[in-house]
C-alpha cells in the first residue's frame, strides 16, 4: 500500500462529496432537502416546490413580495450552481484520492489540490447561500409568512468543514512513504 497519512483524507472527501451532491439534489427535485421552508415552499438549488429546475429564478409570494426580486437578488440564485460545481469538484478529488492512495504519490498531491479549490468553491458558495436566504428568510418574517431554515444549509457546512479535514489530511499525506518494501 502506498500512503496509509491519505486514507482519512479519502474517507473525508468522499463524505463531503455525499454531502455535497445531497445539497445539489434539494428541492425541486427532492423536497426533503431544502435550504429555507415557508408555508409548503421548499427552496433549493434549482428552484423551488412547484416550479421547473433551473439555474437561477424569482421567489414566488409571500416571500417574493417586494424587493425581494431585485436584480441582485435573482442573481444570487445563480450562483446556486456553485454547489454542484464543489460537489464535482470533491469527487475529482476523491478519484485523485483513491490513485493516491493505491498508487502514486501524484494522485495525492493531485487531491490535495483538487479538493483545496473544492473547499474555497464550497467556502464561497456557503456564504453566497447563506447570505440570499438570509435575505429571503428576513424577508418572508416581515411579511408575516411562516419560515424555518431548511437542512441544505447545514449538509454543505459539514461539507465545508469535511472538505478542510481531507484537504489537511491529503496534504499530510503527501509526505508518506510511497516505496514498497523488498524483501
């Protein structure tokens, strides 16, 4: 076996990139996974209950009531698609992993890499979420509707938190003993 430092690594990127690809199959598509719940609505990734998938949309009423809609706002629905991206970009990593970890030290200096930009894209993303459902969230309080955050939110902070444990890991990793012994 090559390096025994890039197994957790692999084990860390790989829950990440479940969690990940969880997050980006929320609502409309899966209606148990959703970043904000108001009154039957669950908002996601593509959209929300009811209406087409989509990179980027309006909110519907209560909460699209407003300024809610501005084009700021809607904006901020596309950079959604960034989810998908580090879930992509976690499961690259997770293939450089298992190279890595069977093989050659390349395939782990690789997912070292791979899963840093992975965990900067995820970092990004969390915050852009976070900030539009926030908005959304306030938003929909104040014209009197009903609004509790949804779990997506917290599927790609573990991600997040993942992502940064399998990024140090794979970086340990790389200096393991790659040679095999003779004998």
């Amino acid at each position: 076996m090559a390096a025994g430092a890039a197994i957790p690594g692999l084990f860390f990127v790989f829950a990440a990139t479940v969690l990940l690809i969880f997050a980006s199959v929320s609502a409309p598509t899966w209606n148990s996974i959703s970043f904000l719940n108001t009154e039957g609505i669950h908002f996601g990734v593509f959209g929300f209950t009811g209406s087409g998938t989509s990179v980027g949309y309006f909110f519907p009423s209560p909460i699209g009531d407003g300024d809610i809609n501005s084009s700021t706002l809607h904006n901020l629905t596309f950079t959604l698609i960034l989810i998908p991206i580090a879930a992509g970009l976690s499961g690259l990593a997770f293939l450089f992993g298992l190279c890595g970890a069977s093989y050659h030290r390349s395939g782990t200096i690789f997912m070292s890499l791979t899963s840093a930009l992975a965990l900067l894209v995820t970092l990004i993303a969390w915050i852009l979420e976070m900030a539009l459902f926030g908005i959304a969230h306030q938003r929909a309080s104040d014209n009197g509707a009903s609004v509790q955050w949804g779990n997506a939110n917290w599927l790609v902070l573990g991600a997040l938190v993942s992502l940064f444990i399998g990024f140090v890991f794979a970086t340990c990793g790389i200096f393991g003993s790659y040679r095999s012994k003779r004998h």
